[in-house]
C-alpha cells in the first residue's frame, strides 16, 4: 500500500500503555522500563490527558536523584494527531515536535498513541520501501562505545548526539559484542521501588546491584561499565536488502533497530527513526528539482532519478533543510571495446551554498553512487562547519 494512503487509525494504538499523575517518578520509570517504552503518557483518574514523559527527560532532568524532582517538572505536552492524518502526516509531525509519542484526544481524555512501536509495524506494509536499499536510509555515520567505557560517557554520547541507542564493541578485536539502549539507562537510574515497604530497594539512588564474582557491590554510575547494561543479543545482519525487507526482518524479531556488519564489526545502523525520516520526505513542500542531461535511455535516466529520489528521501535529504535544486550531466568519454567511461558533474542548490562534485567510471551507476556518496560527504562537513 503506498504510504499516502495508510490512514492514521490503522497505525494507532487504541489500548496504550499509561501511567496516573498520583504515581511517583520511580513507579513510572518502572513502567517504562518494563515495558520498553521511551514515552509514556500521564492520566489523571478521570483518564483526562495530563502530559507525557519521555526517556529523554528522565535522563536529563532526574540526574539520578528522583527524590528531588516532581512528575510535572519531567512532563511535556505530547502533538495532538489530526483527524484525518495518514502515515506520512504522522511521520512529519513526529520529526517536526522531536518527541517520541503522539496522542489523540477527544474531549480531553485520552483515547490513542502512536509510538515506534507503532510506525514499526506499520512500515511492512509500505511499498514505496521496496524501490531503496536499506542501507540508502541507515545511520551510516555510526557512534559507538567499547565494553569497558563508562555508562556515563554512554550517556553523554546518546544525548549530544540526538541519539537512542549505541552499538557496543570489543575493545580490542572492534567486533560488536551487543548494544546499548537510551531505555536501559533507566536501569541504573532509579531503584526499583519495594513493593512491600512502599518505600526504594538498593540504597541511595545513583547507584545500582552489579553481580561481581558471586557478590554484589554498589558502583556509582560514572564506574558502571556499559558491558553491565548492555543487551548481548543486538540483532544484526551482514548482507543488503530493500528497506521493505529489512522493515520486515525488524517486525519478524520485534526489533527496534538493525546493526548492519562486516567481518564481524559495524558499519551502520538502523532504526525506526531512519523509517520515519523516510516517510516524512513524502509530505508536501519538500520537493527538490532534479535535472538530468547526457542521458538518451529511458530506462537509464529512471534508474538514475530514482537514486537521487532516494538520496534526499534518505541520509542526504535529512543533512539539509531546505534542498533546492540537483542537477547531473553526464558525458561519455573514451571507449573500451563497445563500453564507454562515464564522466558525470553533480551540483547541489540548498541553504549550504553550492555544491560540485565530479566522478568517472566505466560503469554508470556506480558512478552516480561514488558521486552521491562524495555529496552526502561534501555536506555533512559544510553542516558541521556551520554549528556553534
């Protein structure tokens, strides 16, 4: 089905998981942690919406001392979906609010959420995913953490990169061991409250229970190794596939994310947000002209269309803001036998300023791939170059 005609009420979740606002931080850390959620929406008895919290702001407001801060200096105001939305309207206004979880109300009581859980499962059914590769919509810029460095620099990384989760490595063969999810920092962040006391197990909060050589001991946080909270089980494949397959492939092993690897290490990974990323390319206002001269086959001009689509649908498309133009000549230049080198110019038109590159090669779709991925390099870098 294409993406434009997937409705908002085949994507929602009509029974969400929720959290009271007479709960305190720790029961609802809990919850979350439980149940795998990076966002949980807060309800008062009447089941009128209060808020929602997120993962993120557990991390940066609680600091690991719980008993100091409130639910209502943790909660934000979750987007509202409209009526009438579909699947790319969801995916936009999940980029553009930069939260986790959206919400429909109706009379102010909270009815449905969509979550990653929910785009998940509903990307199978996606059949523009078919016509690009999965690894054309990856994290390929890949941040990663060893064994033995500390949760707390983890936890750093997650947050100045915008991030949610890191594969983890071996420090000395760099082959992935596991990986570490922002959802398992809830782990060490708050002790788990004691369902008998009513009061917190494990002592002073900063600290968690870490099973050393048949005892236990309480670490600080800044001296847990992030091999202590690590999932040893990432899901992780070595070979390519349309981003229809490997939607599926994470639906088929109820992922939230696929580490692609080589010999063994990293190379790239992707997660639901990559998806997501995707699907709101297809909204309205975003299209960018692509021009192509030099190119007299039909066939030829739609493959190479379709891959410059795909770039500013994907990794490209997400380095910029506002994409103007792309342009592509290609020319042929000596020959070999009956096959011809390939000599293409690609310029870029965006808030970045003009962009050349040039690449030659016998066969011609390479040459536009080699081309796309010194662009995608070009501009990363001219990005970088503008931050603060």
């Amino acid at each position: 089905m294409s993406v434009e005609n997937i409705p908002s009420e085949q994507v929602t979740n009509k029974e969400p998981c929720k959290a009271r606002n007479d709960q305190s931080i720790a029961q609802i850390k809990n919850m979350m942690e439980e149940e795998g959620l990076r966002s949980i929406p807060i309800v008062n008895e009447e089941n009128n919406l209060e808020g929602a919290i997120g993962y993120r702001e557990l991390i940066r407001s609680i600091q690991f001392n719980p008993e100091r801060t409130g639910i209502e200096k943790v909660m934000h105001q979750p987007p509202e979906i409209e009526e009438g939305s579909n699947l790319v309207d969801l995916a936009l206004l999940r980029i553009n609010s930069g939260r986790k979880m959206l919400v429909r109300t109706e009379g102010g009581k909270l009815k449905e959420v969509v979550s990653d859980k929910e785009f998940r499962d509903a990307l199978v059914d996606v059949e523009e995913l078919e016509n690009i590769s999965a690894r054309d919509i990856d994290s390929a810029e890949l941040v990663k953490v060893s064994e033995n460095d500390k949760l707390d620099e983890a936890r750093h990384l997650i947050l100045d990169n915008n991030i949610s989760r890191l594969p983890v490595v071996d420090e000395e063969t760099g082959d992935l061991t596991g990986i570490l999810r922002s959802t398992d920092f809830l782990q060490a962040m708050v002790p788990r409250e004691s369902v008998d006391s009513g009061g917190t197990s494990g002592g002073r909060s900063g600290t968690k229970e870490v099973n050393i050589a048949g005892g236990t001991e309480k670490d600080e946080i800044s001296d847990i190794p992030v091999k202590e909270l690590m999932s040893r089980d990432p899901f992780s494949l070595n070979n390519d596939m349309n981003a229809r397959e490997a939607a599926e492939k994470i639906f088929q092993n109820d992922a939230t994310e696929i580490v692609f690897t080589h010999a063994g290490k990293p190379e790239s990974i992707l997660t639901v947000k990559d998806f997501i990323d995707y699907l709101s390319g297809f909204a309205p206002g975003r299209t960018v002209m692509v021009s192509l001269t030099g190119l007299e086959v039909p066939e030829e001009k739609s493959a190479v269309h379709n891959k410059i689509r795909n770039q500013l649908k994907g990794s490209l498309g997400r380095k910029l803001e506002k994409p103007e133009e792309i342009t592509a000549r290609f020319r042929k230049a000596e020959k070999d036998g009956k096959k011809h080198r390939w000599e293409i110019e690609v310029k870029l038109y965006s808030e970045l300023g003009n962009i050349n590159i040039e690449e030659d090669g016998w066969e011609m779709l390479d040459v536009v791939d080699e081309a796309l991925d010194k662009l995608n390099t070009v501009v990363r870098r001219r990005k970088d170059k503008k931050k603060p």
